[in-house]
C-alpha cells in the first residue's frame, strides 16, 4: 500500500499489529455492563517517544493511516460473524486508550467505528451498536465535544439505513445512545425553528363520487319499486280471490304500517349512525392538520378540523358501546363454558401494539375502528395538536410574550369561541381515554407527557438556556461557608437583656424573703407633702416644653394629679392655711408656713371661739376646698388608687 513507504506510518503499523497479537485469544464481552479488554499501548508509545523531531500532528496523521489500514485489512479478510472479527474490537479499544491518553485525535475512535457502521449490513450493525452500548461511557467520558459531531454524523446516517417499520427497536436503540451520549440541554437535538414534518404524508383510497353513488342508488329503488308492485298486486289478488278479507281492513292496515313507519323514522333522525364511507376521507384528512397545525390558522380548515374531530369522536362513541355490549356478551359466554380454556396473562395486547405507520385501506377502516389501541393512538393525536391550539391563545401568549425565540411564536391568536370549542373538546378526550381497560392510567401517562412537553416548549421559546450552572469560586465557597458557620453559631446573651426588668430580688443571695420585704414600711405609709414639691416643679417644666397638644395635656394631669394629693395630705395638719391659699394651682403657702400640730387646739387666736366656733370653721374650710375648680375626677381616680 502506499502508506507503507512512509516510516512513521509503517512503524506504528507494525506496533498496531504487535499489540493486536499481544491481547489474549479470546471472545471479546461487548454487554451491557462490560468492560474492555487490558490493553498495553508501550509500543506504541515508544516510537512516539523515539522520534523527537516530528510533530504531534505528524504523529496523530501517521497514527490515523496506520489504524485505517489496519481496519481495512481485517475487514477485508473476515467477516463480523466470525470469531476473528474481535481483533477489530481490540483495535477500538486501543484507539480509545489512545485518545483518552492525548496521543491521537480524540475522534479517531468514532471515525473507525463510522467507516466499520458503513461497511457493514444492518445484522453487522446491530452487532457494531452492542460494542458502541457496551463502551459508551468510556467514550463519551473524555472529549466529548471533539466527537459529538462524528457521533451525530454517524447515528443520523444509520438512522436514513433503518426501517422504522421493520428495525423499529433497532431505532430506538441509537436514538437512546443519543439521548445518553449528549447532555441534557444539548441543541443538536432540538428543532429550534420549529419545523414541521411535511414530508409524512397519509395516502388513502379515493372512494367513488356522490354522482355514481346517486345513479346506482336510483336502480336499486327503480328494482325495488317494481318488485314492491307485484307483490301488492299478488296481495290484492289473492285477498279478493278469497273472499275472507275486507278491501278495507287492508287499506286501514296499510294506514297503520305507514304511520307506524312515519312514527319510527323521526326516532331513527334523532341519532343517526355515522356512514363509514363518509367518515373515511374525513377521518384520515385529520392527519394533514396533524403532521402541519399552522393551516388551522386558515378560517376554513381550523372549520374542517372541528368537524372532522367531533365526526369522529361520534363515531368512537358509537364502536364503544358496541364493543362494550359484544364484550359484555362474551362474558357471560365464557362464564356459562366454564374456566377450562387457559389463558396466558403475561401478553397484553394493548401494550404490545404499535403503529409505525397506519394502514390506511378502505377494507380495514371497520377493523381498525373497532382496535381500542388504534382509537387511542389518534386520539392522543388530537390532544396535542389541541394543547397547540390553547397555546396560541389571548392569556397563553400574554405569559411568552417576552421570549426570545421568536420563530416558535405565532402572531395568530385563537379567538375566544375557539379556545371554549378545544377545551369542551379536550375535557371530553380525556373522559373517553379513561375508560376501557386500565383506562385512567393510560391518560395519566398521557396527560404526565404532555404537561412535561409543555416545559420543553416553554424552554425552547426562552432560547433553550443552559441547564447546568458553571462551578462556584473557591472564594465564595469559603465566605458563604463561614456566613453559615456565623449564622448558626451560639451566641453570648446579656446579662441585662434590652428591655429587661432587674431580676434580682429572686436571687437567693437576699437576707430577707419576700414576706419580709412586703411588710417594709416604706409600702403603706403615706408620704408627707413636700415630697410632691419637686414633682410638681417638674410636671410645670413639661408643661411649659410641652411639643404638642397630647404631650401638654399628659403632663397637665400628672400635675393635677399630684396637686389633689398633696391638698388631701395637707388638709390633715394644715387645714388652717387653707383660707390663705387663693388659687389651687399655686400650693406655695403651704410649703412656706411651719408645720401646726394636729392636736386639739383649746383656744384661737381671738381667744373667744369655743370647740363648736372651732368645728364649723373646720368644715366652712372643708366645703371651700372641695368648690375649688381645680379638683377634678382624675384627682378623685389617683386617690382612690392611692
């Protein structure tokens, strides 16, 4: 060949094929949870390290020819079914230890694996998709970004290969390769756009017009007309040739049968079943709505698409009562025969059922509406393209009006009528799919799908942002750390809270307890009237520094208050100095005059007034002193209190 004239190329041919031969003879385990083969790449290594003077990317180039030829040999020698073929296993692997090793181009793998998907049947491929299955986390580990195209490249290209018919879990198998290989909120698989497929177009049969239809209809009545006159004729002939019966009992009898059958056709009006052939080209035009719901947008089709949907969901009502009334039948069949008959209860019909594309034949059309499975399907159908709807209405877009993809955002606004249309539509959906058997859990998986699709669509119109947050600074690690250490660290309290009372009489550090302290003297014994001097002169500095209304009149009652007290504790030792007192307001007398003793006093000082001139000049100063105007009923209330 002619990569052998080059040196390097040769070199790391030669080390290739001596690390293939090193590996163990033996069957390659390429399972679910397999892992590969140890694999020493010192060899290899070893001319990379021999020769300074190339370049890493004449190495990786060289490495790159040395293992495609390589490939290429053993492909062209044996086949996958052979045993042999697990040298090309052994090559991946070592190609992989390779790239994780940064000696060759990330990629390199996954181009092999390529160029081996390509030359292989789709028998061959399965067999390629169980190595890929059993190694994908050690390939998708390191430099996933590298190789993310070339795994797209790959898996779409073996999609176009697949039936979806025919190798539909074949298919499914790459798409959950795919789904496992990239991150979640990896853009590759999102149609950002929001193309439709155009491409999936339901044929159906064209059935004959309504002009044949209507002149084979006329011969069978003309057919049927004629054949209805003989007999007639025949009844009458035979009714005079035997004389038993009346011309006119049998003309009222044909009275009776038309009104009978006037009485009988307004009952078959009210509910007339729906004809499949009319219902065939409605039901299967649903599909172009379904595969492309922009034309709803279009007066006259979102008009088609109502009555298409409610034609069949009339026609859905009808088979399940049928079925319904026939299943019920066939019970009480097999309840009479007995429980002999075995039955295999690990198949379900329903589960295992798929459509990977329906059959759209007239002669099956009866056949597939009695399938409860086939009814669910389209009917599933209808609940998205009815939660499209109810987005594009007025109180769906006012919340995605602030997006950012605007190429999933529709300027068309569903009309109010509308949106009340597709609601009554969906609720009544939903009340079909849950009955049947196991009913209610197949619209809940429904239902749980679709709600999740609504998030997906919500995330594609903001743009498809990124799920994952970028790692946090070491820095702010360390100050929240040290935040929540703060936060939930115990701390010192104050032996005197803010606010708190003094505490202290409960210690038992006292010399006395409390009944001691409540008979102290200084409770109950009555103060003496200079003691409310200094209060007084306070009260009347508030009066006067007073701010406001509510302030002054505070400090007026507290000296009004101490005023009242300190008159009635005079009265009891200086009643006497109470004429001279002309306002009460101003208590400056008694302050300034000498305490008088509170005994009996014998003789005034007139000398001429008795102890009964003494009594009624006690009780005309009493009487003076309660008409003062400066006693009030706070006075009264804070002397009681006291």
């Amino acid at each position: 060949m002619a990569t052998t004239e080059v040196p390097l190329v040769t070199a790391y041919t030669h080390a290739l094929k001596s690390t293939l031969q090193s590996i163990p003879n033996r069957d390659v385990n390429i399972g679910a949870n397999s892992a590969p083969a140890s694999v020493d790449v010192q060899s290899i290594l070893q001319i990379r390290q021999g020769d300074v003077q190339s370049t890493n990317l004449a190495h990786f180039a060289a490495l790159e020819n040395a293992t495609r030829d390589t490939l290429y040999e053993l492909l062209a020698s044996t086949s996958i079914a052979e045993s042999a073929f697990r040298q090309v296993w052994h090559l991946l692997d070592v190609v992989s230890k390779l790239s994780d090793d940064g000696q060759c181009e990330p990629a390199l793998g996954f181009w092999l694996i390529e160029e081996l998907l390509d030359s292989q049947t789709i028998d061959g491929c399965r067999k390629v998709f169980d190595y890929l299955e059993s190694r994908r986390e050690r390939l998708t580990a390191r430099n996933f970004k590298a190789k993310q195209l070339v795994i797209l490249r790959s898996c779409n290209e073996l999609l176009r290969r697949l039936s979806r018919a025919e190798d539909t879990v074949f298919c499914g198998r790459v798409f959950i390769f795919l789904f496992q290989s990239f991150p979640l909120g990896d853009r590759s698989s999102v149609n950002l756009r929001g193309e439709y497929h155009a491409d999936n177009v339901t044929a159906f049969d064209e059935l004959p017009t309504a002009v044949e239809d209507d002149a084979a209809m006329e011969v069978d009545l003309e057919q049927k007309d004629t054949s209805d006159n003989a007999g007639a004729k025949t009844l009458v002939n035979g009714a005079a040739s035997t004389g038993d019966s009346n011309p006119k009992d049998m003309t009222s009898g044909l009275h009776k049968h038309s009104e009978k059958k006037k009485t009988e056709e307004p009952a078959s009006e009210t509910k007339p079943p729906i004809d499949n052939d009319k219902l065939y080209p409605v039901f299967w035009g649903l599909q172009n709505f379904f595969s492309q719901p922009t034309q709803l947008f279009n007066t006259e089709n979102l008009r088609a698409f109502k009555s298409g949907l409610e034609m069949t969901m009339t026609k859905f009502k009808e088979v399940s009562q049928v079925s319904n009334a026939r299943n019920e039948g066939k019970a009480l069949d097999e309840n009479k025969r007995g429980t002999k008959r075995k039955r295999d209860g690990s198949t379900d019909d329903l589960a295992n059922s798929f459509n990977p594309k329906y059959l759209t034949s007239r002669d099956l059309f009866e056949l597939e509406l009695s399938d409860l499975a086939f009814r669910r399907h389209i009917l599933v159908q209808a609940l998205v393209l009815l939660d499209f709807l109810l987005s594009l209405s007025p109180k769906a877009k006012s919340k995605t009006q602030n997006e950012s993809n605007k190429s999933v955002l529709y300027t068309y606004t569903l009309e109010e009528e509308d949106v009340e249309w597709v609601t009554n539509v969906r609720n009544d959906i939903a009340t079909y799919l849950q009955q049947g058997p196991e009913g209610k859990f197949y619209y809940r998986m429904v239902d749980t799908v679709l709600s999740r699709d609504k998030n997906w669509v919500r995330w594609k119109a903001e743009g498809c942002p990124a799920y994952q947050k970028p790692p946090v600074n070491p820095e702010d690690y360390v100050s929240a750390r040290e935040g929540a250490q703060k936060a939930c660290a115990n701390k010192r309290i104050r032996q005197t809270p803010m606010g708190s009372l003094d505490l202290n009489f409960l210690s038992d550090g006292e010399t006395t307890d409390g009944l001691e302290r409540l008979k102290d003297p200084a409770r109950f014994t009555i103060p003496s009237a200079e003691s409310f001097k200094s209060k007084i002169a306070e009260d009347e500095f508030d009066i006067s520094m007073a701010k406001d209304e509510e302030e002054k009149q505070l400090a007026t009652n507290a000296r009004a208050s101490k005023l009242w007290r300190t008159l009635r504790i005079a009265a009891k030792s200086r009643l006497k100095q109470f004429d001279k007192i002309d306002d009460t307001n101003i208590l400056k007398v008694l302050f300034e005059s000498p305490m008088e003793d509170h005994a009996t006093i014998n003789g005034g000082e007139d000398g001429g007034k008795d102890g009964s001139d003494r009594f009624d000049e006690v009780t005309s100063s009493s009487e003076n002193l309660v008409s003062k105007p400066a006693i009030t009923s706070i006075m009264m209330e804070d002397t009681a209190v006291t």
